[in-house]
C-alpha cells in the first residue's frame, strides 16, 4: 500500500463551506509557498462557487486569481472543480464553451480537472473530459454520491466503469452531504478498486459527524487521496481536519508523509482570518455542528439554510418539519436525483411549494419542467408516467445529449460584450454570468480610468508646460 496522498481544500472548499466563499487572492498569496512546500498531493483552489463569488462580491478577477497562484505554487498540482455541461454556473452551455472554458482554465495553471454531473449523466461531463485529457490536464471524473433505494454499490461500480472507459485518469467519490457511514465507505472502496485500475480520490464534509471516522476506513480498503482542510477552516459543513488525519496515520504504513511542524505553520497562518470571519458574522456557529437531519433526510447542509431562508420568505417557518419529511417524497417523484447543486436547490423549492401550497405540485418552477422535460440529463430511475403528466402534461421528453440541442454560443457572447474585452478570459466570465461580470468589467474600467486620470494629474504637476 502506497502512502495516503492529501488534497488540501482551504482555497477552495473550505471557505466555500464555511463563509461563502469569501477568502480574497490577497489573503491567500502570504501563505502560498508554505503550501507548496508542505507536501501536498494538491491544492484545490479554484472552479465551484470561487467564479462567481469572486466576480460578484469580491471585484476580483478570477482569472487573476488563478494565474497569481500559479506563479507561487511551483511544485503543487493546482486543482479545480467543474459541474460539466453546467461548467461552473447553474445551466447547461454549448460544446464550444465547456471546450474553451477547460482550454483556458488549463493554460492559466490548473493540472487537475474534477468534472461532475448532478445527475451523474456520464453524457454531461464527456466535453469537459475529453478536452482536459487533450490540454493535457488530469481529468478527475467524480461521481456524486447519495442514498436512495436505487443507489447500490453496483451502482456505483456501473459508473466507475463507464468512467474509466471515457478515459478518466481517476475518480472521486464525492460525498457532498457527509452521508457515507465508515463501514460502508469500506465495502463501496474495495468494491471500486476491484472494478477499475485508476486512482480513487475521496472526498466529504463533517456535516453529519461521520467523515474521519468514514476516511479511515475507506483508507483500510486501499483509497489512495483524502480531500481535507487545515484546522481553522475545518470541521462542520467543511472536510476533516488536515492535520488530524496526518498525526493519525503518521508512523503507519499509510503515512502522509506531511509533517505536523509545517502544517501547524499553515494553520496560525489562517487562525486570524477565522478569527475575523467569526466576528463578523460571516462564519456562523452553528454550522461548526453536527447535523444530524443530513443523515435522517439526506439533505446537504447549504440546502437546509436554503429551506429556512425560503420558509422565512413565505412567513412558514412553523412548517419546516413537514418540508424536510417532503424532500424524500419530491425526490422519490423525480426519479432519485443525487441532492448537490443544482438538483438540491430544485428538490428544495418543489418540497417548500408543496407543503405551503397545501397541494402537491399546484406550482412548478420552471427548472422542475426543464428537469422532467430531459433538459438537465437522465434521472437515476425513470419517473413514473402520470408524474411526468402531472408536472409537464403532453410535453415531450428528450432522450438525447441536453447538450446537442444548444447551438454553439462562444462567438455571439464575443459579440455582446467586446467593448469590455481586456483578456479572452472575459467572454468567458460573462457566458457564465452576463450580469455580474458585466458590472465587474464596469468596475474594472472605472479604476483603470481613475488610475489613469491619477497618473495624468501627478505627470501635469511634476512636468509643468
């Protein structure tokens, strides 16, 4: 058995988990060398919500980001997460942006590419792969793990198949609600590095309680890569602790090779960001617990504040018992669909509509009709034929690619903002998110033109005419 490899997640993950994703480049640039140095298999530090959240609340570029990290990181595998079709927005987009997208993404300094599908369609995330594999990148294919009455390990052995035989040069398991108990994480390991030859990287957060407990044994059943975060930015709906596991397997024969020293350098480093975070309410509490609904419901952690925030809306918060007994339900209707963005969001609002219309299904957002219609890809198990008549009527349902039917966008997106182009990067900014990155890109002009008029004053004052 070859040593355990690590994922650290705190550029990423962890404060994605923990305070919305609100770590700036600047906090992050000090400490980068020691993260280089300290022996990681990689840093995951960009895709998932880091896109929009840098754009929209941050001003930031986060191409920038990419690009000042890679200067620093020099012996590190840069790593992201991309939703594939969706790449890192809500919707599918054409072959020509996901193409382009992964292209960019690979020639501004990421190595490792971990493409999902909320449904686990193998369909969606074949561009994304086939492109990272011909930049030359590592495509990590992840499959999104859940619990239902048609979620079996050979399930998930089926899949890890089909990923290998895409061309996967590995595969996650990734476990965003903390739902996978330690037991049976051994028996899912073992039976997936029975089935395929390539790496299986492992990925989990503590919202339930159950994550190191469940890393330690998938570690005992031969996984090769733990995703964890450094202390202060662990635990709760975050991943296990990165030094826990480290001291845990130290002197075993699944030893880190990390050492305690460097890493607790790491972690003072971050201690007065959680500190900061913590006073001003951006790191809240509460989700610092266990919750144990996650693992009663099968709900992911961010889903049940987004259940509470829409129940507050609706002045129904007395009824938030009888929403989470309707998920399952709404679930079971739509054919089992794994709970992870942006699924969970959907699951959630159909389940809130229900219980506070008093009928089921009385109103229908739109993505639940684009979702039975086929739009997003297959369902796990098919939906029953009077659901589908229930929630669409006589509307017709894909079976293709969802993909096949969008037209390539890439150059009339060009087209819509290029008085704004500074880099190629920003089409792509704005094919993910016209509004936000527009009013970045109004920013950015504004403070180059004040920079410029600055520099303008001081020339006229130091050289008079």
């Amino acid at each position: 058995m070859a040593k355990v490899k690590i994922t650290e997640t705190i550029l990423r993950d962890a404060h994605q988990s923990l305070i919305a994703t609100r770590m700036k480049t600047e906090e992050m640039l000090p400490i980068l060398e020691k993260l280089d140095q300290a022996g990681y298999h990689a840093l995951e530090m960009w895709g998932g919500a880091t896109f929009d959240a840098s754009l929209r609340f941050l001003n930031e570029d986060p191409w920038e980001r990419l690009r000042a990290i890679r200067k620093k990181v020099k012996n590190t595998n840069l790593q992201m997460l991309l939703r594939g079709q969706n790449i890192l927005g809500y919707k599918h987009y054409a072959d020509d942006v996901v193409a382009e997208f992964v292209k960019k993404s690979i020639a501004n300094g990421i190595d490792i590419i971990r493409i999902f599908d909320a449904l686990n369609d193998t369909r969606n995330i074949r561009v994304a792969l086939e492109t990272t594999k011909k930049e030359g990148g590592h495509a990590q294919a992840a499959i999104a793990y859940t619990i239902s009455p048609v979620h079996t390990t050979e399930t998930y052995v089926k899949l890890a198949k089909e990923m290998q035989s895409m061309g996967a040069d590995s595969i996650c398991i990734k476990d965003m609600s903390g739902l996978l108990t330690p037991y049976y994480a051994y028996e899912l390991v073992a039976a997936l590095k029975k089935a395929v030859k390539i790496p299986l990287e492992l990925h989990s957060h503590t919202t339930s309680g159950l994550a190191s407990m469940m890393y330690l044994k998938a570690i005992e059943a031969g996984v090769d890569i733990i995703d964890t975060a450094i202390s202060p930015f662990s635990l709760g709906t975050s991943q296990p602790p990165t030094e826990s596991l480290v001291a845990t397997l130290n002197g075993t024969k699944y030893d880190t090779g990390l050492k305690i020293e460097k890493l607790n350098e790491i972690a003072e480093y971050f201690e007065p960001i959680r500190e900061k975070s913590l006073k001003s309410g951006l790191l809240n509490p509460k989700i610092l617990g266990v919750d144990i609904n996650t693992l009663i419901y099968q709900v992911p952690g961010g889903m049940l504040s987004n259940l509470v925030a829409q129940l507050k809306m609706q002045n129904a918060l007395d009824k938030y018992e009888e929403v989470l007994k309707e998920v399952p339900r709404v679930r079971e209707d739509l054919g089992y669909p794994p709970l992870v963005t942006p699924t969970s969001q959907m699951v959630g609002t159909q389940a809130v509509l229900n219980v506070v219309m008093g009928e089921r299904y009385k109103m229908v957002p739109k993505e639940i009709k684009a979702y039975v219609k086929g739009m997003y890809g297959k369902s796990t198990v098919p939906m029953k034929e009077e659901m589908i008549k229930k929630i669409i009527g006589n509307e017709e349902v894909i079976t293709c690619r969802p993909a096949d039917l969008i037209k390539p966008q890439l150059e009339n997106i060009k087209n819509e903002m290029k008085e704004y182009l500074e880099q190629e990067e920003d089409v792509l900014s704005y094919a993910l998110f016209p509004p936000v990155a527009m009013e970045f890109f109004k920013y950015r002009q504004a403070k180059k033109y004040e920079i410029d008029s600055n520099y303008a004053d001081k020339e006229e004052k130091t050289y008079p005419v």
